[in-house]
C-alpha cells in the first residue's frame, strides 16, 4: 500500500509560481512510476506530468509542457511540481498519483491540494 499526501496548494496570482509537494510513504519506490493530475470545476480530471523514478524520465500534458517541471528527492521519497507561469485556467485540484510502471492505471492518489490563480 502507497499512500501520498501532497501540500503546497494556495491561491496566486496569474504569472506567479508555486510548488507542490507529494510525500509517499513507501521505502522505496524503484519502477513506480509518479505523477499529477488535475480537476478543474466542472471539466474530467486531466493529466498532468510524470516521472519514472528510477530513470527521471518525464513528460507532460500539451497545456502544462514549458511551464511546469516535475522532479523528485529519492531521499525524501517525494515529488514535486513545480509551477511557473500560472494561468486562470490552471485553476483545480492537484492529485498526486503514483503506479507500479507495468500497471495500465494509477493505482495510488492523494486526497489533493487546491491551486486557485487569480486575475
């Protein structure tokens, strides 16, 4: 079992940044895989970045790509997403998920933060 408690969430302004956190409880968390959706008011949960932990590979969501960065601290067993650039439209709930690599779906989500950017 992983669980993942992220922080960092807030209200900002557009153009500011902030970052997020994700905490796993996990000793270890070679080929998992970690990642970001999101859920804005009314709209599907999106994606938003990933991270394969052992390799650092990543990639992200058209929207997101130029903008935010996700990275991680093997030593703190946490993830984060940086966030620059900030758009109204980046306005949701962040959730921190996390999967085994071979798995087909996240099996792992946080009970999210909210990021709200204001005009």
């Amino acid at each position: 079992q992983v669980q993942l408690v992220e922080s960092g969430g807030g209200l900002v302004q557009a153009g500011g940044s902030l970052r997020l956190s994700c905490a796993a409880s996990r000793p270890t968390f070679s080929n998992y895989f970690m990642g970001w959706f999101r859920q804005a008011p009314g709209k599907e949960r999106e994606f938003v970045a990933f991270i394969a932990w052992t390799r650092g590979t990543t990639a992200y969501a058209d929207s997101v790509k130029g903008r935010f960065t996700i990275s991680r601290d093997n030593a703190k067993n946490t993830v984060y997403l940086q966030m620059n650039s900030l758009k109204l439209e980046d306005t949701a709930v962040y959730y921190c998920v996390a999967k085994i690599a071979s798995a087909s779906g996240w099996d792992y989500w946080g009970q999210g933060t909210q990021v709200t950017v204001t005009s």
